[in-house]
C-alpha cells in the first residue's frame, strides 16, 4: 500500500491520518532540463483500519509537512522544504519554508519563507503559488498510487481491483531549480510532525514504497520516529521479515534487507525518473517489484496499472474524484457524500 496505512495494524500514525506519508515523487519537469517536480502525498481519503472516509480537513494546521534532501551523501538533510498550514483566516493557507546547511536537520519550523498565504486547493480547482524559480500547489487531487489492496490484505490473493481508482489524497507539490538540488544525485525523503504535544514529534516517515508498512514487524513505531541515518540498525528486522515472507535463507535476506536501507529515494535531476534507478515518476509500476522481492519471485504482479487521469502540466496530478470545498469541517455532509464513493464503500466493508 505504498506509504499509506503505516500506523500500526494499517492504522494511521498517531491517530490521524492527515499525518499519514502514502508517496514521494521526483523527477525532472518536462520540457525544462533546469527544473525538478517533488511530490509529497498525505492523507488518503479513506482507511481501512478503521475502515471508512477520513476527515475532509485536508492538512493539519498543528503538524510540519518537510521534503528533506541529501546533497553529499551521509543520509543527514543539507536542504529541507518546511510546509505548514493556518486556517486563522477561515479558509487553510500555507507557508512555505526553505532551509539549509545544518539547520535543515534539526527539528523544528525555521527557514527562509518563500510564501507566506499560499492557497489550499479543496475543491476541484487547482490554485497555484508561484514565487521566483518555485511554484507550490497543496489540496486534494486523485491519488496517483495503484494496488490491490485488499488483496494484500487477503494474504496477497490479488484480483486486479485498484483500491485506489477513485481515491483521493492531499498533494503538496513543489517545481524547484535543481540548483538547489546542487545538479547532482541527492537522497529524498518526507515526513510529518506533530506538534499537538507542545513539541514537534516525528509521526511518519520514509521514502521508497510500502516497507514502513510490511516490513518492520512489532518495531514499527521506532521505524517510523528514526532516522535514515540510523537506518542499519533495522536490517535485522526487515531479514527477519524477508525470511517469513519469502522464504529467503538467513544470507539471503539480510542481503536484500540491506539494498531497501536507507529509506531514501536517490534522484538525479539530469536523468530520467525510473523507481529504483532514478526517482520516481508517477506512473512507475513501485508495487510488482515490492511484490517480487517481498514473496521472493514467487509473486510477481498485482494485476493493476497507472491511472488514467495524470495531467501533462503542473501540478501533474488528476483532480480529485469529489469536491470537498463544502464540507470541510461537517463531518455529517463529509461522511454522506464520501459514503457515495465506491473506494470508501469496499474500504467499509
């Protein structure tokens, strides 16, 4: 399930799912060699654990949305984008925050603003920020992602129903020079902070495709609050569930678990997006290759393929499958009209 569901038992983290990473997107903006198109995915629009629609509150005005970035390649931040939202004027604005050198990875919502009030698009509308070498979209779209879940969830009997065909998922998406990326490879990540507590607490994280969901077992909650940095310490899990999952030999496992850690997404600007080679485009197939490797070969395909509804220009997301312009904030019309969606329907069952 990609990213989504990484709480525990395919819940969400802390308990809310506008904290919950589903994908992260990167690759080079067509038709302009000079700029690269990241795309952080939050809040599916229906659970499974429990089953049913998610608030249609689209982000979280007490959380840190950050895009963090490796630029010399010891899986410490060099370079982070800081999103964060406010609906103090009635409607949900955000604020975009760019911030380097040491400060990017340290905790907290520092950093050079380069917009103040963006707009938060909650309807079908697509309200674009632009500033500089840099334009920002954040709101509903349809999500791009593509699986049989609910096979997975019958121990992986896969039918070829996307879960997600009518899904919906809350985009932030950012158009930004690769100078800033320094014209090179770099290492990608996100992830959410929660600062209800009174302090910013690291609720999700990651990069590459469903491994904080399927892979770190009853250690899921220590995954989920570390670092890529740390991230050798989690071999051993992610064997032990290589093992049970694929069979793999002790050797074996530990080998494969050591190709998916770091939980970074590397990505070159000046090549093009391809999952596992460079970045990832939005119609890489990211979930036969998870597939694969988590059943050892014996598995190779969950029968389903990329959305139709992609966009060729910014912000390269479908619109979203309902408008929710009317119904943020009334959990009663938001739960009737999500209970009209065919995902949310399954989901429900």
């Amino acid at each position: 399930m990609s990213h989504h569901y990484s709480g525990p038992d395919f819940a969400f983290p802390h308990g809310d799912a506008r904290l919950d990473l589903t994908d992260l997107y990167a690759f080079p903006k067509p038709g302009d060699a000079g700029k690269s198109i990241l795309i952080m995915n939050v809040h599916p629009s229906a659970g499974v654990n429990p089953p049913g629609p998610t608030t249609t509150e689209s982000f979280s005005s007490e959380a840190i949305y950050e895009l963090l970035i490796d630029t010399d390649g010891d899986f410490i931040p060099n370079l982070a984008y800081r999103i964060s939202f406010s609906t103090a004027a009635g409607t949900p604005t955000a604020i975009l925050r760019r911030v380097e050198g040491a400060e990017a990875a340290v905790t907290g919502n520092s950093g050079d603003v380069i917009f103040a009030r963006g707009p938060v698009s909650t309807g079908h509308e697509t309200q674009i920020t632009a500033a500089g070498d840099y334009r920002f979209f954040a709101g509903w779209r349809s999500d791009p992602f593509f699986f049989d879940t609910q096979g997975a969830l019958d121990n992986l009997t896969f039918t070829g129903d996307d879960f997600f065909a009518t899904a919906d998922v809350c985009s932030i998406v950012l158009e930004v020079p690769n100078s800033d990326l320094r014209l090179g490879k770099v290492g990608l990540w996100h992830r959410t902070l929660d600062g209800r507590s009174g302090s910013w607490v690291q609720a999700d994280r990651g990069a590459r495709p469903s491994q904080s969901v399927f892979l770190p077992g009853e250690h899921k909650a220590e995954y989920l609050a570390a670092q890529p940095a740390n991230d050798q310490q989690f071999v051993p899990i992610f064997a032990h569930s290589l093992e049970h999952t694929g069979g793999y030999s002790p050797d074996e496992a530990t080998r494969v678990a050591k190709t998916l850690l770091p939980d970074i997404l590397y990505y070159d600007p000046n090549l093009p997006a391809s999952y596992l080679v460079n970045g990832r485009a939005l119609t890489d197939d990211v979930m036969d290759g998870f597939i694969s490797m988590l059943t050892n070969g014996r598995l190779t395909s969950d029968h389903v393929g990329p959305h139709k509804d992609l966009l060729a220009a910014f912000p390269y997301l479908g619109a979203p499958h309902q408008d929710r312009s009317s119904t943020e904030g009334n959990p009663d019309l938001a739960s009737h009209v999500a209970s009209r969606n065919p995902v949310i329907a399954r989901a429900s069952r």
